[in-house]
C-alpha cells in the first residue's frame, strides 16, 4: 500500500498536547510519502505553538482544501478569539475553538475533500455548546454522517469494540438490549471484514455482569440478551463465542484466540486495551461511511506546555486511518468488479 491519502486533521482543545503533537509529527519528512495533510486550525495559533516548541515544522496556507502542498502541513485557517490561550487551563475559548475545528474538518470529510480524518483530542466539558452536545466524537460523527457508530479501539495485537460507550454506569443495563447487542455484533463483523481484511473474524462477547451472572445469581442479562443472540447468529454462520467473564479474560490471555472481543460498556473494554498497549491504540469510529479515527489519550492538560507529549498513539492513528482507508477502497472495487 504505497499510495498517499490525504488527511484532514483537526486540533483539539489548544490548550492540551493536540498541536504539539501534530508539530512534531511533521517535522519528519518522510511522513509526506505517505500523507497529504490538512490541518483545520488558525495558523496564528499554529505559528505560536511552533515558535514556543521550538519546532521547525514547514507550514503552507490553503484557502481552498484542494489546492495543498505536497510536502508539508496544509493549514485550512480560521480566525483566532481574542480570549488568553493558556496551557492546560479549562477554557470556554478553547472548546469554542476546539468545535470550529472539528466543524471545519467534519465537512472536508463528508464532501470527500480529505480521504480521512484523525480528531486531536478535546475536553469534553469545555467544548459542550448549543451546536455540540455530545458526550464524544463518536457520537458526534454519527449525528453528523447520518450513521451508527461503533467505538472501536485498535492496536496491532488487540481490537475491542463496545455495545456501549460514552453513557453512566447506572444506564448500562436499562440500554443492552437484544437488538442493540445484535446490531453491534454485525457491525463488528463487518467492520472486521472490510475495514481489516480478516475473511472469517472470530469475535468473543464479554457478559455485562460479574462472572456473567453466575447462572443468575449475579444478574440475568446474560441469560436472557446475550445467550440467546449469541447461539442464534452462531446458527447464521458468524464465529461469535461468549459471553465470557470479563475479570479473567485478558488475564489469562484468551484475547490471543480472536479477531476482536465485543465489550459491554466503556471501562470494561479500554480498562484492559490502554493497560496492554497504551500509547500504541486508536480510536477507530467504525459503522460510518468515512474513515475517522483518534489516538488513545485525552488532552493531558498536566503535561500541555511542557515539550514531552508523546506521538506515538498520534501516529499510530494516522497510519490507521490510512490503512482502513486504502482496505475500503480496494475491497469497494472488489466488490464493484465481483
């Protein structure tokens, strides 16, 4: 897979390592052998950062997304706010900025200006505003390209997708439901399938309760949602196994026997993902029709100013979102030509 693709890149909240991180990453020229790079953000805010990081990251003004440079960071501008940017402060600023970015870029992506999109990470409080009420990007990107998101989390050695995600504890329960639990069955299937070339994934599905309920003495949800959906698409032909107790799991390294395990909500899946490879995952947005993934950490406004963010889960999700990228467009064409 030679070919270049070009990404849209959207900032972040600028008061985390967002920018820093994105800086650094270009520094390397050989990344443009692989990316044409767009990043949505003020070149002001931009210039300043590369300034305060001493970075010698080239930069090149667009006005129109395509019209770009080959071989450095494209910046789609926008006007900065008078309001004080400062390193890991929360900041109404900020988020406001945050938003802009990620409207900017979302709209590169849905008119197929850029072949994908990887969103720096923002602070979900302070970017909350009449035109973004949602818990995340997942839920974001959903609404936006009028799909079903699947929060998929993905590294080389490990991939874990949610039924759940970005919801309190308390309504974990009250929302699995057979069809929810089917509906993310089949998603992670077919993600699998055309996002990752894997013919036949083998998928494990974690119960919800402690031991999976113990036969029902530790809730029923397992007998009653997970059991029955479980054997009825083993009979449809999918290699679906579980439910499995999710406390023992990893630990004694039964992930090694699939493709993907299917949590059922949030910490169940990313406790033991970003314990096992932390710095490495991506977020991938699976169940769309574009290609939108993230790295595995959040602002980090306790490191923000300090020069030592890390790039590596960055990276990594550009890589991905190129590879899910060109996975779609060859097996679109298989399909076509089939």
């Amino acid at each position: 897979m030679s070919e270049k693709i070009k990404l849209g890149i959207s900032m972040g909240d600028p008061n985390g390592v967002g920018i820093e991180i994105i800086l650094k990453i270009f520094e390397d020229q050989r990344m443009f052998d692989f990316f044409s790079p767009i990043i949505f953000a003020p070149i002001d805010l931009l210039e300043r950062q590369k300034q305060f990081f001493n970075l010698t990251t080239n930069l090149f003004l667009v006005k129109d997304t395509k019209k770009y440079h080959n071989g450095k960071l494209n910046v789609y501008n926008f006007k900065m706010l008078d309001e004080e940017l400062v390193f890991g402060r929360y900041s109404k600023a900020a988020g406001s900025l945050a938003f802009k970015s990620i409207k900017e870029a979302s709209i590169a992506l849905k008119d197929g200006e850029v072949d994908a999109l990887v969103t720096s990470p923002i602070n979900k409080k302070t970017i909350q505003s009449e035109d973004f009420s949602f818990p995340g990007h997942t839920s974001y990107f959903a609404d936006f390209l009028n799909g079903e998101g699947l929060m998929f989390m993905i590294s080389d050695e490990l991939k874990v997708a949610l039924v759940t995600d970005h919801i309190p504890v308390k309504e974990i329960s009250n929302q699995i439901t057979s069809e929810l639990l089917k509906k993310k069955i089949h998603q992670l299937e077919y993600s699998l399938k055309f996002d990752f070339d894997i013919n036949r994934p083998r998928i494990a599905v974690l119960g919800l309760n402690p031991h999976s309920g113990d036969r029902g003495v530790i809730g029923n949800e397992e007998d009653k949602i997970f059991i029955p959906v479980i054997k009825e698409l083993s009979e449809k032909g999918l290699l679906v196994f579980g439910p499995y107790a999710a406390d023992s799991f990893f630990g004694n390294q039964r992930h090694l026997n699939f493709d993907a395990i299917l949590a059922s909500y949030h910490d169940q899946g990313l406790i033991p993902f970003k314990s096992l490879t932390f710095g490495e995952g991506t977020n991938f947005t699976a169940g769309l029709s574009k290609v939108r993934t993230s790295p595995d950490h959040g602002t980090a406004f306790e490191i923000a100013g300090k020069g030592v963010a890390k790039v590596s889960s960055f990276r990594s999700a550009m890589y991905m979102a190129r590879r899910i990228f060109l996975n779609r467009k060859k097996n679109q064409n298989f399909l076509k030509s089939d």
